[in-house]
C-alpha cells in the first residue's frame, strides 16, 4: 500500500482528496496546523498536528514513515488579503513550500502533486481560455507566492531529484454528494457558500461586483470545478507520476509538468444566483455594486490537457449539482452546530 502525505489535508479541497484517496486504496498521513483546516474533516488516515514550516518535524516524518509521495495543499488562500500582507503569503506559501521541498529531496522522496492556481495567469484577455503555456504574471502576492513554488519544483525537478506535477486549479466548488464533507472557510470569500449564506439567511443579501463588463450579463465569468472532480484529478495526477520510472542521482531526470483543473465551461455571477435561486427554492435580495479592483472579466481553463494527460473527466460539471451538494452540506453542517 502506497502511503501519501498530505499537509494541508485538513482544509476544503485536501480533505476531499484525503477521502478519495483512502477510497483507492492508499494510506494517508494529514499533516495540518489547522490554522484553516478541520480535525473533523480528516475522514481516516493518520494525523499529525504540525506545520510544513517545521523542517524537523518534516525530517522526523520522512524518516519515520516510508512515504511514497506527498500531496502539498498547504497554504494561505485570500488574495485580498495577501495584498495587505505580502510577507505572511510568502512565509507560508513559498517559504514553507520550500522547507517541505527540501525535506522531501534530504529524504529521497521524488513524488509531489502541488496545489497551484489560475491566479498564476494574472490578467489576460478578455474572453481568452487559458492553456497551461500562457504568460505567467501574477496580479497579487498570492498568485506570486505559488508561482514561485511551480519555480522551485520545475528547477528542482530540472536536477532529476523530483517528479513534480503542479495543478492548476480554478474555482473550487461543491462538496462531497453524500453531506459529509463541505466548504468552511472562515471568513468566507468564494462567491457560491457567500450566496447560500444569503439564500439561508446568514447574511441580508449577495453583493454583485460589476455588471458592465464585456460579457453575455455584464458580470465577471468564472470556470468552476466541483471539489470532487479536483480530488479525482490528484489522484490520477499520483497514479501518472508513480507510474513515472523512478529518477536517480542526476541518470534519470525528473519530472515536472503543469495542468489547468476547470471545465472549460464558464458561469456568470448572475448565473451562478440563478442557480442559487433554482436549487434552494428561495429568493433573496442582491445589491448591484461597481467592479472591484483586479477582478477580470473572464477566467476560463482550457482543461484539455488535463483530460488527455490523467483520462480526467469532470463528473458533475453541471453548476446545480455544485451549488446543490454545497447546498446540503451547509444546512447539514448548520444543524450540527
Ligand atoms: N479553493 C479554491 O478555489 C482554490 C483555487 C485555486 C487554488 N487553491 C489552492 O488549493 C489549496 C487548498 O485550498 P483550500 O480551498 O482547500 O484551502 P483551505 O484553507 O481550506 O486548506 C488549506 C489547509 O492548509 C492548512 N495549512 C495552511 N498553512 C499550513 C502550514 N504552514 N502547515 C500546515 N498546514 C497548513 C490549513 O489549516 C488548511 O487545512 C491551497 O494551496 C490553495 O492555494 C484553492
């Protein structure tokens, strides 16, 4: 049995992947500080309190454990925020990425899928589907932060001391079918769990930024992928590099390639309401604001790659089984608490 690490397996996308993961047949080992994440969250596998900054602790895991491969979620996630406080995003994003790195290359461990983002694109023409190839130019020290970790993973790979496979993701959504693990970010800031919390009445109603750009509605058009469809993709995405023959001491070279996780398909924010409406049967009130700064129009993937490399097919791109899956976790998860 393959074992996998997984910092930052406590947090949304992580804790999915943990589940689908054990679903296969490996054995994981979380490792979170839980400054985001859930204990609760963590459906089976080991668990280690610590953070991926702690590079002891990381030499005492990697020698511990015969780990296989790791899974790297581990990071800060609001852009908004990292404007505000640059040093906090590359402390944790790319210095602890960095630790983490080097941990695995001291313990001869060659196999990492890391979390990346479109927000390594920046902005780009409107109406343009991005492939993986685009101009990279982040737009905030978020995006900045990751890059530079797809960087040190290209490079290091580049000595043949890794097998490296960065993913792409666009926007997040859903939640697991079966209500057991959801979205909670806290505060919240991505648009679907902000316009249940409208829908159940959580907050009084849903701000629209922006309904003058260059779109179909006027308002900002975003790719999103179900949370589960997103595990799915790491776990092929484990399965293509533990497949790859193994790198040696600078005879093999390594490994290291780039992938955009979306479906191709973009939603409107008016859409994405619409969807809201239809799946909780509820009408709520929503305030029509001006843009907001660094918001572009449109953020498409072209996933193709993606598919073609990992046989990745997303299984629910429909935008009502997203919001009804966040929908059904959210009420759950109100009533447990
Ligand atoms: N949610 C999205 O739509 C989205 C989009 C693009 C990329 N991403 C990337 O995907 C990854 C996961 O995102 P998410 O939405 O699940 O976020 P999340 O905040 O729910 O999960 C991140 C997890 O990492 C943990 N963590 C943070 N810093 C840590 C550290 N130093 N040591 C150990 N654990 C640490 C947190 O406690 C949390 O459990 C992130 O790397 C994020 O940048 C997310």
């Amino acid at each position: 049995m393959k074992t996998i690490l997984v910092p930052g397996g406590a947090g949304f996308i992580g804790s999915h992947t943990v589940s689908a993961l054990l679903a296969q047949g490996y054995h994981t080992v979380t490792l979170d500080n839980f400054s985001n994440g859930h204990r609760d969250a963590v459906v089976g596998g080991d668990i280690i309190e610590g953070d991926i900054r702690d590079a002891e602790l990381l030499a005492k895991i990697f020698s511990d454990r015969a780990i296989d491969a790791v899974i790297h979620f581990a990071a800060f996630i609001e852009a908004g925020e990292s404007v505000v406080d640059p040093l906090k995003f590359y402390d944790n994003n790319t210095s602890g990425s960095l630790t983490l790195i080097r941990a695995m290359t001291n313990a001869g461990v060659q196999n990492i899928v890391f979390s990346s983002t479109a927000a390594v694109y920046g902005q780009m023409e409107e109406a343009t589907s991005l492939s993986e190839d685009m101009p990279k130019a982040p737009i905030n020290p978020y995006g900045q932060s990751k890059w530079a970790v797809e960087c040190m993973l290209r490079d290091t790979a580049t000595t043949g001391a890794l097998k490296a496979v960065a993913l792409r993701y666009f926007n997040a959504a859903g939640a697991d079918p079966f209500g057991k693990l959801g979205e909670r970010h806290d505060p919240e800031t991505h648009l679907i769990p902000l316009i249940l919390q409208a829908a159940s009445g959580q907050r009084d109603n849903i701000k629209m930024f922006g309904t003058d750009y260059a779109t179909p509605d006027g308002t900002c058009v975003r790719d999103y992928s179900h949370v589960c469809d997103l595990a799915d993709a790491h776990v092929k995405a484990l399965s293509h590099l533990l497949a790859l023959p193994e790198t040696g001491s600078g005879e093999a070279a390594g490994f290291y390639d780039a992938f955009n996780l979306g479906t191709g398909t973009g939603f409107s924010v008016r859409e994405v309401i619409e969807s809201a409406k239809r799946v909780t049967g509820t009408n709520f009130t929503v305030v029509e604001e001006g843009r907001r700064a660094g918001d572009p129009a449109q953020l498409v993937a072209n996933p193709a790659k993606a598919q073609k490399t990992f046989n990745w097919q997303p299984a629910y791109p429909n935008l009502d089984d997203m919001v009804a899956h966040a929908w059904q976790f959210m009420q759950k998860n109100a009533a447990n608490t």
